[in-house]
C-alpha cells in the first residue's frame, strides 16, 4: 500500500510538458510587426527568440512544425499544417509567410 502511495505522489508532481499541442488552435493573426493573438493581448514579434517562439507557435496551432529548410544566408523556415512558415534568422523571428502574404525577412 505505501509503494501505491509513493507512485501517486510521485506522479501528481511530475511537470508537464510546457510545449505540448492544445488540441483546438488558439486564434491569430498575422501582422507587420510578427503574430497577435485574437482574443488576448499577448503577441510573438519579430526578433523574439527561436527558443520561445517555436513553442509558442506550436501551442497556438495545435500542432508541431511539420518541416523546416535552410535559406540562404544562414537562416531557417519553419512550416506548421495550418499553412503559416516562420522565418528565422541569428535564432531570432525575422519574418512570416501563408498563401496570401509574407512580411519581414524571407527564406530562398
């Protein structure tokens, strides 16, 4: 019975991930200056870093990146299933690219 006890503590504080996928999108809207979110003020802009904006993104998808390339350069494209790509340059956000438009820094 103490082994069960310990098991269920143990497990009760465990962390979760803090990058894990929602499971229904959180709505944005890209913008000149990065990525607002629509129904919060919080916003991802350029020349925020790699390591904060890739989870970021990831959670308002709700899903992972399914590709990325290189760019000439020296930068990176990163490509989510709903059809937005970062671009990241120096590990920063430089630039955004979807079927209708693209601002900031591009990715060839």
């Amino acid at each position: 019975m103490r082994a069960l006890w310990l098991v269920v503590v143990l497990a009760a504080c465990m962390p979760t991930a803090p990058s894990t996928p929602r499971p229904d999108p959180i709505p944005y809207r890209l913008d000149e200056s990065g990525i607002q979110l629509t129904d919060r003020v919080q916003r991802i802009d350029f020349g925020r870093t790699d390591h904060s904006t890739l989870p970021a993104m990831t959670k308002l998808v709700g899903a992972p990146p399914f590709a990325s390339q290189d760019c000439a350069g020296g930068g990176q494209r990163v490509d989510w299933p709903d059809g937005t790509s970062l671009v990241f340059k120096g590990g920063t956000f430089r630039g955004w690219i979807n079927a209708a438009s693209a601002v900031g820094e591009g990715c060839s």
